[in-house]
C-alpha cells in the first residue's frame, strides 16, 4: 500500500467517525442539535420547535443509514473508495447549493455550514487521487 492509498483511506476514516457520531448525536441528542449545535431557535411559535428538532432527530437517522453503507463499503472492498468519496463530494456540494437556496437562521455558524466547504474540496481530490489508485469508479 502506497503513501497515497493510506492517505485516501485515512482521510475516509476520519470522514467516517465524524459522520457517524455526527448522526448519533442529531438522532439522540434532546434537541436533535438544533439549538446546542447548530444555533437555531427552537422555542416558541406552536409546535414549530418540536418539529424542527424532529426534523434534526430524523436526519440523523438518515445520514446514520448512509454511513452505515459508507462502513459495509469501506471493510469489504476498497476498490468501491472513488464511488463513496464521488457521493461524498456529491452530498456536501448538494448541502452547500441548498443552504445558499434555503438559508437558516442561526445565532452562529453551523459547524456543519463550515465543514462543507472543507468537506467537499477534499472529497473531490481524494476522489480524483483514488481513481488515479484504482483507474476504475466501480469494481
């Protein structure tokens, strides 16, 4: 194993663990991270901020399948590392395009907001350095 191959594996790695305490924490958290993590307003107006930390909870559980996947992929075979870096990239640019559509309202920033924009660039050249490892995008 090359320089370069660990450093795509290590970087997914890492993506990995932060994607799936990242679920665990949207999914188990009391409000979902809404207000702790992401500075949105969850009180008052009805039920408004209950739906928006169910929303958060439910997120959670969706990106937790989707990591689950990224695991299975991962352990089984690496040669699937330039389709999983290519959705990779594919979900934090569709989040950056939508939160300029949609902004949020927040008392900061998001980490997620600023983890995007570090995301997705590194995605793309880890992609583009794992296709140049494995000269193929599907086993």
């Amino acid at each position: 194993m090359t320089d370069w191959n660990r450093l795509v594996y290590v970087f997914f790695l890492l993506i990995l663990v932060v994607e799936t305490v990242r679920s665990f924490l949207h999914m188990f958290l009391s409000d979902g991270g809404a207000t702790s993590i992401a500075g949105i307003d969850t009180s008052g107006r009805g039920n408004l901020g209950s739906n928006i930390i169910g929303i958060f909870g439910q997120w959670g559980s969706t990106q937790l399948v989707l990591v689950v996947l990224y695991w299975i992929l991962f352990f089984h075979d690496h040669a699937y590392m330039t389709l999983i870096l290519g959705l990779l990239a594919l979900e934090y640019l569709l989040r950056i395009v939508e939160g300029w559509i949609k902004p949020l309202e927040t008392s900061s920033t998001p980490p997620g907001t600023i983890a995007a924009y570090i995301i997705l660039p590194l995605s793309i050249l880890f992609m583009v350095w794992s296709y140049s490892i494995f000269g193929k995008w599907l086993p």
